[in-house]
C-alpha cells in the first residue's frame, strides 16, 4: 500500500510539473502575441520603466561603483604576480562588460523590482481585480503582464549599461588613487582592448535576462496561491527562480556567443 501512495505521489508531482511548466510557455506566448495587438498603453510602459529601471539606478550605482574598485584590487594583485599589472584595466572592463555587469545587474533588479511586481500582481489576483478587468472587456495579459516584460527588457540593457560605466570608473579611481597605476596606460589599454563585440555580447545577455525577468516575475504573480501565504511563496519562488535561470542561462549565453563571435 504504501508502494502505491508513493508512486502516486510521483506521478502526481510529474503531472503537476508539466502542467506548470506548459502553462508558463502557454502565459508568455499570449504575452508576446500582447505586444503586437492594440490598444498599445504607453503610459502603463513609462510607469513600468520608472518603477523597473530609474528607481533601479541608486542600487545599480553603488553595486557597480564597488564592484569595479574590487575588481581593480584583486586584479592587480593577481597581475603583479607576472608583471603585468598594465592590464589591470582591460581586466576590470571586460569582466564588467562581459559577465559582471550583466549578471549582477539581473540579480539586483530581480531582487528589488521582481519581487514587488510578483507582490503586486498577486495581491491584484487574489483580491479579485484581474477578474474584475476581465469583466470591463480589460485583456489582464495586455493592460498587467505587457508593460512589465517590456519595461524589464527596455531596462536591463541600460542599467547595465550604467553599472559597467560606473564599475570601470570605480576601478579607475582604485587603481590610480590608490594602486598608483598610470591613468593613461588604464584607460588606454581598455580603449585598446575592448572590442564592439565585448560590449555586444553584454547587451545580448542583459537582454535575455530582461526576458526572464519579466517572464518569470509576472507569472509567478499571475498564478500564485491564495491568501497572504500565496503571495509570500509566489514572491519567494519568482526571486529564486528567476534568480537561478539567470545564472544557468548565462552560462549557455556565454558558450554559444564565444563561438559566434571568436
């Protein structure tokens, strides 16, 4: 008896696994079909981006600005073991465009702006509201989940874009206030050594990352349970698992655009 109770617990957590996971791809398919069909809301987008990416910039500046000067630190000590202390800035610059900036960006704003989206929306599903837009004819694809995935994916490429500034010109003070590095060799070594295709292949990931920001932040939302204890485990599991995707997704990102573009 007990055999049978455990093998249809199993079945039972498959069978709600793939439903979960159907209906996450079925939610973003009607989300990017969203996007092309009108009314278009640019208010509700601005708002978003306001909320998502400009309230995101004191975070991003502070993150950035420390983790450059801690990228100038242990990269020049590491570099002076061979002599090569010169390179301290392309160092610093690539890491930041490449992989630091991307990542870490996705992961402050999934935990500042991600969690209050999922937190929103849920409380908006619990409390009756999206059936209350289904009833006045409001698609709650559109008017709710459309402007918040933009919005994500409108932000995250400019907010990386901010932290990898800030994060080369922390490095920059680090190394030449305090490391006694030259500040021509800094900065023109990273001139030199800093390609379109760094920058690009940063963009294309913060880019993505957006994506899974919006996608998985708002469906989390849309689905979770309810009551406050609904809320709270759809607000944790969008901040972890959004958090995860990034990270694993930026790992295949990093494999296949090194083989496109080297």
């Amino acid at each position: 008896m007990s055999a049978a109770v455990s093998i249809e617990r199993f079945g039972r957590g498959v069978i709600n696994s793939v439903s979960a996971w159907g209906s996450a791809w079925v939610f973003i398919a009607e989300t990017i079909l969203g996007i092309f069909r009108p009314p278009f809301r640019l208010r509700l987008l601005l708002r978003q981006i306001l909320e998502i990416g400009f309230n995101s910039v004191l975070v991003i500046f502070l993150i950035g600005g420390f983790t450059g000067a801690v990228l100038a630190v242990q990269g020049e000590y590491t570099l002076s073991k061979f002599g090569a202390t010169a390179w301290t800035g392309p160092m610093v610059a690539l890491s930041l465009i490449r992989e630091l900036a991307p990542v870490l960006t996705a992961l402050m704003v999934i935990g500042r702006a991600g969690s209050a989206i999922t937190a929103e929306v849920g409380i908006m599903r619990i409390t009756e509201q999206i059936d209350a837009l289904r009833s006045m004819a409001v698609d709650p694809i559109r008017y709710l989940m459309v402007p918040r995935l933009l919005a994500g994916i409108i932000s995250m490429p400019l907010l990386m874009c901010v932290f990898t500034t800030i994060g080369i010109g922390g490095g920059y003070l680090v190394g030449t206030k305090i490391l006694g590095l030259a500040p021509g060799s800094f900065m023109g070594q990273i001139i030199s050594n800093v390609d379109m295709v760094d920058v690009n292949s940063g963009l294309i990931k913060s880019l993505v990352f957006g994506f899974i920001f919006g996608w998985v932040t708002c469906y989390k939302g849309y689905t979770c349970g309810f009551g406050a204890v609904g809320v709270n485990k759809a607000t944790t599991q969008a901040v972890v698992t959004a958090s995860v995707a990034v990270l694993v997704v930026d790992y295949f990102l990093t494999s296949i655009l090194t083989r496109i573009f080297f």
